[in-house]
C-alpha cells in the first residue's frame, strides 16, 4: 500500500523532547514501514524516519527562534501534499481540520485523526460543514461532544513493544510526566506527595501561555524538601524516570483525549494514580494497571494500594491493548475500508453515467 503520513511542524517525528502527536505519527510510520509498506512522511526537516520524508520546514517550528508564523509553513506543507496526491493508495492526516477545504476535493481516500481535544462550541458548525470528512478518535470519550462527525473507528494509541522495558523495581518515589499547565494539575500531584510524605520528581517543560502558571502557582511549591523539579526528559531518560516510580500520578482535571504518558508508564511495569476524567477509565484497569481515584482522599489512599500491584501485570496490560503493532494494524484494517469504499463508489459513478 503507498500510505502518506502527514504530521504537524511544531515537534520533528519524532519529537526531541515532548510532543505526543509525533511521536504517535513516528510509531506508526516505521511500524508501516517494517510491516512493508511504501511510506511517505510530511513532517520538518529535523525529521528521522526510514520512509521517504517531504519537509516543507527545515527544523521543527517550537524550537525555531526564527519561526514567527507556524500557519504559513502549514499552508506549505498542505500544497506539497496535493501536488503528491496521485502517488498514495490513501492519505492518513494528524494536522487537526487545517486540511479540511483540501481533501474535501480530493479524489485519493483519506482519514484523520484528531489528537485533541474536541469539546468546543466552535467546532460544532465545523464538523457539520464537513460532515462527510472521515475521522479517526483516539477514546470513545473524545467523540462525546461531536457525535455528527464521520467517526470511523476508534484506534487507541500504541508504543514499540521494544520502546520500554517492563520491570519489578520498587519505587523510591511519585512521578508526574508532561506539561506544567492547569489542566494537568501538576499542583494536585505535588500535593498529593507532601501529604503522603513521600518524594516526587516532576518532568516537564513550561509552554509560554502557561509561565504565569507555573510562576505563580507551580514555583513556590519546588521549594519543599520533597519536591525535585528534573526538566524535560528524552525517550532514553524516561526509562529509569518511569521504573524507578512508585507510581506516575495523572489527577488531571481536563477531558484527556487518550494521556499517552499512562500508557508509557505501565509500558515500564508503573503502576498509574489517575482521576476519573477523559479516556482515563478506557485505559487504566482499574486495580491491576493502577487507581482510578475521584478524590484527593482516595488518591492518598491508592499510593499503597498501588505499591502491592505486581508489575508484571502492569506490563502485561500495555503488551496486550497499548502495542504499535497493534495499533498499525488497527489503522491498516481503517485504510483498507476506506479504499474499498472509495473504489466502490467510483465503479458505482461510472456505471450510472454508461
């Protein structure tokens, strides 16, 4: 099959440092490839992949101090795939709806899936305009709010079996992984662990429109004795970050489209603390993969539930739901519907106009 992959500019696939929808776009991509597939990949320049890579940017766009307009170089990279359109079986998109007018007049079959979150009034009358644009969702949850969408199938993001090794170490600490930012509730998870006395290492990185966050609410607090501000971490790094955790506490208070940290998490046999809300119940099994918790309360009591949780099962529940191999499969089944309706309706066009 000739698959284009057509991933966002703000992170290189895979990303350096953070950047979920990459990262997901670099697992699929090199999973497509080794399955054999003939892959092409829109993404910047500073890209590593063994498909063929299109860049209409030379470097990824956050950590270009010269990019000034991340939409122009966007309108870019949509020109260079139409030009591209007739050399792909189907076109697989990750840009949200940029694409929308473009592929609404294309002839090739295409999918998207849409990474974020989806519960905004604005995008009501977006969705009913394209009502016949083909959507992938990454939790049942996040199709909630447009139930009008051309929802397809729900695929649910996937790691190389290979990206995290599973392991029995009892943790020395409490984890949070992501982005400081309100509705990650850094707040919740440094309280959590000065309540329970136990320490906490926090790796994140600090997006602009979230500094006056962070200076005002999530600073004063690095000052405690238990607490240990590490920064952004890379894959290599996540490892020994994940392992040697009691738990990764994930009390967020947003609908979380999927949380792929949770599934790194119990890739590395982690056991997760997390909040009832978004896609956390679709991927957290509740008392074998970690706690779902509605309370601070009950989140303090999880910490030693969780520590009697055998990781191994922990481990056992990312092998057999959260592979990218399973994952590409579940995309690959997506394309092959697609075309096979798309060749449908062009023998059924053709035979009306006889």
């Amino acid at each position: 099959m000739r698959i284009a992959q057509v991933s966002p500019l703000f992170e290189s696939v895979p990303p350096k440092l953070y950047g979920g929808t990459e990262r997901i776009v670099s697992y699929l991509t090199e999973e497509l490839v080794k399955q054999g597939h003939e892959v092409t990949l829109f993404a910047s320049g500073d890209s590593e992949t063994k498909a063929k890579l299109i860049a209409p940017c030379n470097k990824a766009l956050r950590l270009d101090s010269e990019s000034m307009d991340p939409l122009a170089h966007h309108f870019t990279l949509m020109e260079m795939v139409q030009r591209e359109v007739d050399n792909f079986d189907i076109i697989h998109f990750h840009i949200d709806y940029l694409h929308f007018p473009l592929s609404r007049r294309m002839l090739t079959p295409h999918i998207s899936t849409l990474h974020g979150r989806l519960d905004m009034t604005d995008l009501i009358p977006l969705y009913k305009e394209y009502k016949e644009i083909p959507v992938v969702s990454i939790s049942d949850f996040q199709r909630k709010p447009l139930p009008e969408a051309n929802w397809v199938e729900t695929v649910y993001h996937g790691l190389p079996s290979d990206l995290y090794k599973g392991s029995n170490r009892e943790g020395k600490y409490l984890a949070f992984l992501g982005r400081f930012s309100p509705e990650k509730r850094p707040e919740r998870a440094i309280q959590l662990a000065i309540d329970a006395g136990i320490p906490i290492k926090l790796a994140a990185k600090v997006d602009t429109k979230d500094h006056e966050y962070f200076e005002t609410v999530i600073k004063p607090m690095l000052n405690h004795p238990l607490v240990e501000y590490v920064g952004e971490v890379s894959e290599k790094e996540k490892q020994e970050f994940l392992e040697n955790a009691i738990a990764l506490v994930f009390l967020i208070d947003w609908p979380e489209p999927f949380g792929l940290v949770m599934i790194e998490s119990i890739a590395c046999g982690t056991p997760v603390i997390a909040w009832r809300n978004g896609s956390v119940p679709e991927v957290i099994e509740d008392g074998v993969s970690g706690r779902i918790v509605e309370s601070m309360e009950e989140a303090l009591c999880s910490i030693e539930e969780v520590k009697k949780l055998d990781r191994s099962k922990v481990r056992a529940c990312f092998d057999k739901r959260f592979s990218a191999e399973r994952m590409t499969r579940d995309y690959v089944e997506v394309y092959d519907q697609l075309i096979k309706t798309k060749s449908m309706s062009n023998i059924n066009f053709v035979y009306k106009n006889v």
